[in-house]
C-alpha cells in the first residue's frame, strides 16, 4: 500500500480568491512595478547573503557568542531549506498557476512536480531575517521588511497561494530560534579560534575592542 500523504493538492479552496485579486491587480500595476517586484522576488535573496556578510564583519569586534550566530546562519538557512523540502514533498500542492484557469504569472509557472506549499523562498528569507535577528537587532528588523516583501512578491508574480507565503514564513522562524539560540553555545569553539589562525577571520572579540576604547558589546548589537 503506497504511504498515505498530507494532501492539499488544490489549495485554490483555501485562499484561491485572495490570489485571485492579487495577480488582478499585478495584471492592471504599471509595467514597472511589475517589473521591479519580478527582479526583486528572482534575486531578492542574495541580499540575505549580504546581510549576512555584514553581519560578520561587524561581529568581529563582538563576544564569540556573537559571532558563532554569525557563523551559524547559512547553516540555519539550509537546514529551513530541508525541512521545508521534507513538507513540499509530503504535501504535494499544484502551483496556482497552474491549478487556476486563466491565471496570468508575471514569472514562469513552475513545471510538474515544482510543488507550492510552503513556499521555499519565504522559509529561506524568514529563516535568515531571524538568524539575524539573534546577531543584531537593527540589521535583523531590516530583514524581516525584506523576508516579507519577498514572501508578498511570491504571490504578486503568481507562483504562490498567500497561504503557501505565510506557513512559509512560519516554517523559517520556528525552525531557526532554537537553533540561533543553540548556536550561542558555540562561544568556546570560537574563543578557542580566535587565538589561532582564524583569527583575522573571527576578529579580536568585545574584550579587545573596549579595550582599544570601541563601543561595547551591548551597544554593537542594538
């Protein structure tokens, strides 16, 4: 007997409507906020990356337990990524615009097998908004208005139900708090590189900083 799945399948009866309305009014948006959105939600998420690269410069002059959140947010990133793939596969939702007669996509609808829920760039922008969240409170608000424009894009452009958007941001906070907080107790791992030859790489740490009379650590990570 072939496993029992978690079948959505047609999520249209969920919020069919709602997705309706919005790739309506992407169909009647000026070309160049259609455009926008489109580049936006093809390449929005290598700012993650970027974020995450500044994220690690500044951490260099922060605690090791900093720096170790730093380290760890690709990591966090991948493992959403997984647990999100492990979902898709159970699930199985047709893609909207492919379910929905007369849906018009601003980008290409995924072929067969391309399944929607949830939706893999939403888990992977909310997953490294709240990495960041635990390694700079400033810099992670800015990605989360980043995680969300990118999970409403997804809509926008048609590839994704609404509901596929927001399980998805769902799926990316719940699985990287635990281990944004687990990462923190990396600290000693990077005490212990930071007087080796990683230390260009991993920086001097808060202790040296406040004693070259930089702001501390508190300070650095509000």
């Amino acid at each position: 007997m072939a496993p029992r799945r978690l079948a959505v399948y047609d999520g249209s009866g969920i919020d069919g409507g709602l997705y309706t309305r919005v790739t309506g009014w992407a169909d009647r948006a000026p070309h160049w906020l259609d455009q926008l959105v489109t580049v936006w939600s093809a390449v929005g998420l290598g700012l993650f990356a970027v974020f995450m690269l500044y994220a690690w410069w500044r951490a260099r002059g922060a605690g090791s337990a900093v720096i170790a959140r730093v380290l760890a947010s690709p990591l966090i990133v991948v493992v959403a990524y997984a647990v999100n793939s492990g979902f898709k596969g159970a699930v199985e939702e047709v893609r909207p615009c492919a379910q929905i007669a007369g849906t018009v996509s601003l980008e290409a609808c995924p072929g067969a097998g391309d399944w929607s829920f949830p939706s893999n760039h939403t888990v992977i922008a909310f997953a490294a908004a709240t990495a960041l969240w635990f390694v700079n409170r400033r810099l992670g608000a800015v990605a989360y208005v980043a995680a969300v424009l990118m999970g409403a894009s997804r809509v926008w452009v048609g590839v994704h139900y609404p509901h596929d958007v927001l399980v998805g941001a769902v799926v990316g906070v719940l699985v990287a708090v635990p281990l944004a907080l687990a990462a923190g107790r990396a600290a000693p791992l990077v005490d212990r590189a930071r007087s080796g030859p990683l230390r260009p790489l991993l920086g001097a740490g808060a202790v040296a900083v406040s004693a070259a009379g930089g702001p501390p650590l508190e300070a650095q990570r509000r």
